[in-house]
C-alpha cells in the first residue's frame, strides 16, 4: 500500500508541474520551445526560473500537507500567485514589454525574470508552510 501512495503522490506532483509549465507557456504570445530550439537564452533562463519556482510551490505544498487533494489545492493557491506576479512585474516596468524583450533575446530580462520567479516562489512557499 505504501509503494501504491508513494506512486499516487508522485503521478500527482508530475503532472502539477507540467502543468504548471503548461499554463505558463500559454501566457506568452510565442512558443517557449520554438524560442529555446532557435537558441534564445533569455527565454531558456525565464522558462527555467518558471520551473524551478513551481517546483519550489510543489515542494512546499507536499511538505506541509498529507492529502493529495491539500497538495493540489495549495498549489493552485500558489500558482496562482506565481502567475500574477508576470503580470504585476510586466506591469511595474511599463518601459518595455517582457514578452516582446525575451523573444528578442533580451538575455538580462530573462535572468531577472528567473530571479523574480525563483525569489516569488520562495516567498510563497514560505506563506504556504
């Protein structure tokens, strides 16, 4: 039985972060993966620090709860907050567009964006624990 929850549990945080990652790739106007296989960095590293801030949410949430169904709920809840801070950062820098900069390969945006996305999924992990 131990084997069969295990197995549950980690179906589960697979899928919630792809689709995570998912979700995250439908908010911007191009394809990440065309923009990764063309060689732009700065979308590579922003996609990266999408990545690792869902998987830090994941990783809080499946810390802090025993049901699955916790696990996904606290996600949502921090994902969500994931989500809107891309909107809140592209609206704080009303000098450029972030989508229009990483897809011209604006390798600084990308690492910053990362950074933000790493530093926020930090942050709530921290409300969700």
């Amino acid at each position: 039985m131990i084997v069969v929850n295990l197995l549950a549990s980690l179906i589960t945080l697979v899928v919630l972060q792809l689709a995570g990652m998912f979700i995250f790739s439908k908010i911007t106007p191009y394809k990440d993966q065309d923009e990764i296989n063309k060689g732009n960095v700065a979308v590579a590293l922003a996609m990266g620090g999408e990545f690792l801030a869902t998987a830090i949410i994941l990783c809080a949430a499946s810390l802090t709860n025993t049901s699955i169904w916790f696990v996904a709920l606290w996600f949502l809840v921090g994902f969500a907050c994931l989500l809107l801070t891309y909107y809140v950062f592209d609206w704080l820098t009303p000098g450029f567009k972030l989508s229009k900069q990483l897809q011209e390969g604006n390798v600084a945006v990308g690492v910053l964006l990362a950074f933000v996305y790493v530093g926020i999924g930090l942050t709530i992990s921290t409300i969700i624990s």
